[in-house]
C-alpha cells in the first residue's frame, strides 16, 4: 500500500496483520527524547549498520498512535520481521511528517534521509571486507 498523503499513514504487514505507521507530533517528539536531537541521522545509520535495536524502537514509536501498547519495540524485535520493509516505512512516514509526501524536496545543503541512507550504503558498500575466502 502507498502511504496515504491525507493521514501520512504508511502501512506494513507484521505476522500477517497490517498495522499503520504515523509519525506525528507526539512521536517526533518521542523520537527525539529516545534516539536525540538528531534521531533521522540516528535511524539512517542504524538501517546501513542493521542496529535493530534503534530500528525497532524507531518502528514501535510510529505504531503507537494506532496501535498503543500492542507492538513494543521488544515485540517487534523478538518478531524480527524483514529489515528493508521495516525501514522503508520508517523513511517513508518520517518523510510523511516533515514533508507531506514520500518524495522530498532536497537541495544540496539539506538532503533528505533516504539520499543520506543511500550515500551510507554506497559508503559502506566500497569498504573492503575481510570474509571467508575461497580456496578451493
């Protein structure tokens, strides 16, 4: 489901069920006091680190408005359900809030999260790995 620009609802599916993202006011604010000032940058590094730990409690904050006390960030944790979905409905509710829309406007001095995330990752991507190697 697209996010729904009336609401800036964005809908995920856990364990079946479809539950809303929103993050309005009140869960900005939450978001703020739980990862700090700079909780987009926070949450943009944990989805390129695989920080669940702040993705999920990011993901429960957005679910609260719709769904208090049903999906804590320790419940989705223990669910663990797909990371990509997970973040893209992070960015594209927190998108929802600031802007009004999954698309930003952005400008040089001001890119928007999902432009910082995808820099991380091309980042993180170029970075020589030290893994198994083949010998055979």
């Amino acid at each position: 489901m697209n996010p729904n620009i009336h609401t800036a609802d964005v809908e995920i599916i856990l364990l079946g069920k479809s539950y809303m993202v929103r993050y309005d006011w009140t869960a900005i604010a939450k978001l703020k006091t739980e990862l700090g000032d700079k909780f987009d940058s926070v949450i943009a590094a944990a989805s390129v680190n695989y920080d669940m730990q702040v993705v999920s409690t990011a993901l429960a904050i957005g679910l609260v408005r719709h769904h208090p006390d049903e999906l804590t960030a320790e419940r989705i944790h223990a669910i663990s359900p797909p990371v990509l979905p997970m973040t893209k409905a992070i960015n594209e509710g927190l998108n929802m809030a600031f802007y009004g829309s999954v698309e930003v406007p952005e400008d040089d001095d001001h890119p928007s999260m999902l432009t910082r995330l995808k820099k991380a990752l091309s980042a993180w991507s170029a970075k020589p790995r030290n893994g198994p190697t083949n010998t055979d």
